[in-house]
C-alpha cells in the first residue's frame, strides 16, 4: 500500500516540476526570464492564480482556455506534465529506490526541455547543459570511489563528437549535442554514456529515415531529442543490457 502512495506522491512530484518545464520551454528560447515573471495569458495578459496553474487539473477544468478570453491554452501544457510524472515514476522503477534515482529523475526532467526545445529551435539551451552539469558534479560523491569512470565519461563520447566538429568546420555536429554528451557523460561514467550514443544514433537514424520518406522534412537533424532518448534508455535499462551483453558474448 505504502508502495503505491509513494508511485502517487512522485507522480505528483513529476506533474508539478512539469508545470515549470513547461514555462522553460515556452521562455528560454525568448530570453524571457523564468523565475521572476508572473505565468500570464499571451493574449490578453490575464494573471494566472494559483488555482489555474495545478498542473493538468486545471487545464482539464477551463476545458483547455484562457479564463478571462476564452483563448486556447496548447495541450502541450497538461502532455508535457504528465510525460514528466510518468518519467519520475519510471525512473525510479527501473533504477530502484535510491538517492542516485533523484538525480536521474531531473536528468530525465532535463532531457524533455532539451527535446522540445532542439526539435523547435535545433538549439540546445546552454544553461540545460549547465543544469546537467551540475547533477553529473552532485553525483560524483554517490558513485563509490568511482570518480574516474565518470571523468572518462565527460569525454568518451564528447572529445569523437568534438573530434568531427572540428573536421567538419561544425557542419557534422551542433555544439549543443557535444556539451550535452559531456555532461550527461560525467553523470553516466563513460560505459552507459557510450550505450547511450549507440542508442542515440540508432534512434535517430531510422526515425529520421522514416520522417524523411513519409513527411518530406529536409535533411536537417535535431540530434537533440534522439541523444535525449538514447541517454534515457542508458539510464534506465543500461546496467542489464551490458550484463546481458557481456553474458552473451562470453567475456
Ligand atoms: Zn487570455
């Protein structure tokens, strides 16, 4: 019973902390500032009280509208907090009942900005990547004495990317995703953040193949939102898709 009030409480926590990924998305790529300004209508300007920010409830309640004009609210709004309570759910079953798990859960909070806002922009927020930054440093006294692996992991898959940045003159690679693999490396240690480049990769490859054939996209990539989704499979599944692999091959 407990068990499942806890699932219920980090749902909660998830939806709420959402609500604030939804004011990142829609100001940082404006340079709007996201702490001090009031949540308002973009149309008429309407102040939001607290009883229209509870995330999705409210926007199930105003039937997706402003409450002084009537204007459409986007659905984005209440999807993108529930994709956030699922994530925090998830993370933490998968990755167990543990202080590490809370990081995860905000690398995952992360990683959803990251998307939005590079398949809208195919820009990276460089103060996200300081945020990620910030966790892999927090993480570091958790990891028990292996520091190294994490150092090795802010370079592994960053210095390749950075390595064809340079041989490209940055037509190959943005340098948004080069940050992003080195500070979600030094979170991850070089062995998951090398399986979340695999996965990355892989993602983008067909999914791209296949939006090119069906919609026609041109052939600009926003790595941003298939690196988030190879990270986020790293860190959920990582540890026994290495095990089963080693197991596999026999070393
Ligand atoms: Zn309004």
């Amino acid at each position: 019973m407990i068990y499942y009030i806890f699932l219920a409480l980090l749902f909660l926590y998830g939806i709420i902390i959402g609500s604030f990924l939804n004011v990142c998305i829609y100001r940082i790529p404006n340079r709007e500032n996201i702490v001090t300004t009031r949540s308002h209508c973009m149309r008429c300007g309407y102040q939001l009280k607290w009883y229209d920010l509870v995330p999705i409830f409210s926007w199930i309640f105003l039937r997706g509208r402003c409450r002084q004009c009537k204007e459409k609210i986007s659905v984005q709004y209440p999807i993108i907090e529930a994709i956030n309570g699922i994530l925090f759910v998830l993370t933490f079953l998968f990755c167990g009942w543990e202080l590490l798990s809370v990081l995860y859960c905000l690398l995952a909070s992360a990683l959803l900005v990251i998307s939005v806002i590079d398949w809208r922009t195919y820009q990276i927020p460089f103060g996200i990547n300081v945020f990620i930054l910030v966790l892999g440093l927090c993480s570091l006294p958790l990891s028990s004495g292996a520091v190294a692996t994490h150092l090795i992991g802010f370079c592994a898959v960053s210095g390749f990317l950075l390595l064809i940045y340079l041989l490209t003159k940055g037509k190959g690679i943005g340098g948004g995703d080069i940050k992003l693999m080195a500070t979600a490396g030094l979170l991850l240690g070089w062995k998951l953040i090398i399986l979340a480049f695999f996965f990355g990769c892989l993602y983008g490859s067909v999914i791209h193949l296949i939006r090119m054939k069906v919609s026609k996209t041109g052939h600009v990539l926003a790595m941003g939102p298939y690196l988030s989704a190879g990270i986020l499979t790293a860190v959920w599944f990582g540890d026994r898709i290495i095990s089963w692999y080693l197991t596999v091959s026999g070393l």
